[in-house]
C-alpha cells in the first residue's frame, strides 16, 4: 500500500504515467497498475485521464495532503528507527539568534556533547529566519509568532517582554505606575517598528502603546546598554533583561503585568521560544536530541524567569 501511495505522490508531482516511471527506472505499466490497485483499494478515482495530462479528481485533492503525511510520516519513522539502532552520530547543524545563542544555548553545548561524543556540531548563527531546506540545518531556534509550515516544532519557553530602567532613570524621572505612564517617559524602541512592540496585557485593547523616545535601534544588545546607562525605558525579551534585573542594574518595572502575561502565555499560542526541524530528514533523531537537551536545560518555567516573576507566575509558567 505504501509503494502504491508513493507512486501516486510521483505522477501527481511528475505529471504523467511515463515521467514518474522515469524517477524510479521502472515501466509504465508498473506505475499504472499501482494506480489502479490504490484507487481499487480506496474505491474512487484519483486522476483524470487524457491523452495530453493528468489532472487530480475531487477524490485525489482530498487524498493529496493525507497521502503526503503518511509518506512523510513513514520516513520520520524509518529514519528514528535506524538511528535508535546505533550510537547517535555524526554532524548536526544548528541556527539559532546570535545572542540567544550566547546566552543560552552556548553553556549547554558542552553537556550535550560530553553525554554524545559522537555527534559533532556545526553552528550557524544568523538573526535572520534561516531556510532549513536551503541551508541544509536540521534545527533552527526561532523566537516569536511560528507562519504556518510543514516544519515540526516544539516550544522551549513562553516569550515575555519586560518593561525595565535603571534606578538612576528611576531616581531621576520617577517610577511609572502602569503601562500608560510610559506615554511620558523617554523610551528606547526597536525601529522595525512604529512603536517597538510595547503590548501589555488588558492596556490599549492588546495595541501597541505609542510610546515615543530620543534613542531608537535595530540592535537589542544597544537598547540594553541605553537602559542600563540610564537612558531611558527599555521593553526588552525576559532572555535577554534576567541577569541586569537580577544584579540589580535593571528595575522590572511591571513585575503584576509581566506576571499576567506568563499566565496568558501557558494557555494560548502567544509568540514563544521554539525549536523546528523539517519532517523526514535523517538526522531527526540526532536534531530531537539536541531540542530535548534544550528543554532540560532551560526548565519549566525557564531559568531565566525564576528571577524576573513573582512566585505565582512561576507557577504558571
């Protein structure tokens, strides 16, 4: 059944009987009778014949996407099997965002290659949402909203913006006592957009507060030198504020309102830390490893969190 369905996939992205005998180096004939034992099998036709092409019927375009998985998914399982029969080895590349990386996954590299000496690594770091298939990366840590794709993806930790200053910022312009507030305060802003993504949970009707301020960057390690300087309010990743936050040179300004986004993020799909591969790769099982590796390492709430919430957010994590 699982030749006849691949043989289907092959004349419908080939086009005809004869060019999808050509993939395989096998007669026309063969192919044919795996058409006819499939639609035997399912009772329906799958194409419509003529003499100049082959167009899918009603009953194929239903058929097309479940015929896709079940390849797709036979493959992933061949693939975990092989590998679980043997050590796992060989080279594994991994994407990731420069500075997550830095923080992050760089410290837990080590770990991971001590417990699987045969595995080597090949990094790739880019800030830019790389493609897995043109790059040839077997997994990609991306941040933010996942597109619709046909990429496997497991989340690592739910993705929290904190509104921060210095104490001198603090000392010097007063304390903000809800999000609003910041209408009047300088704000350090990312300029990809208008207003840098300053969203707080139940504030402006889940829009973006349009906050202004006399520093803007494209560079979210700049941001984070401003804020501690003194220069301003940042709303920056909970990855990337925690240690400023917790040496002190960084105020949570919004720890309820922080608080109430965690508890909002463990019950929906908000924009979230994940980790992606392509389905049917060889190295699926070596990339799953490395995830797992990952979210053992980072926790449930992630470590980064445990010092930026307050107790009950923990719990909600």
């Amino acid at each position: 059944m699982l030749d006849n369905i691949q043989a289907f996939l092959d004349v419908h992205k080939a086009g005809t009987f004869s060019a999808a005998a050509k993939l395989h180096n096998v007669a026309v004939s063969s192919v044919s009778r795996q058409i006819d034992a499939l639609e035997q099998s399912l009772g329906v036709a799958l194409f419509q014949r003529s003499s100049r092409r082959l167009l899918l019927t009603d009953a194929g375009e239903q058929f097309l996407p479940r015929a896709q998985l079940i390849v797709s998914e036979m493959v992933d399982a061949k693939a975990a099997l092989l590998d679980a029969q043997a050590e796992p080895r060989g080279l594994l590349t991994v994407t990731a965002p420069s500075i997550f990386w830095r923080l992050h996954i760089a410290p837990t590299v080590a770990s991971f290659m001590d417990k699987y000496p045969q595995i080597d690594l090949e990094l790739q770091l880019s800030d830019h949402w790389v493609d897995l298939t043109a790059q040839r990366a077997d997994v990609a840590i991306r941040i933010g909203a996942l597109p619709d794709s046909d990429l496997v993806a497991t989340r690592l930790a739910p993705m929290l913006r904190i509104a921060c200053a210095s104490p001198q910022y603090i000392k010097q312009h007063g304390h903000p006592a809800k999000p609003q507030d910041l209408l009047q305060h300088n704000c350090l802003c990312v300029n990809s957009t208008p207003s840098g993504l300053w969203s707080f949970p139940n504030v402006n009707q889940g829009k973006p507060l349009p906050v202004q301020g006399r520093i803007r960057s494209n560079d979210i390690d700049s941001l984070l030198a401003a804020a501690v300087a003194g220069l301003g309010v940042a709303h920056l990743a909970n990855w990337l504020v925690y240690p400023k936050i917790a040496s002190g040179e960084l105020v949570n300004l919004f720890p309820d309102s922080v608080a109430l986004a965690a508890a909002q993020a463990a019950t929906s799909q908000v924009p979230a830390i994940h980790a992606v591969r392509l389905k049917g790769r060889s190295h699926s099982a070596k990339a799953q490893l490395f995830i797992n590796h990952l979210k053992h390492a980072f926790g449930s709430p992630p470590y980064w969190d445990q010092g930026t919430l307050p107790v009950r957010a923990k719990r909600a994590g």
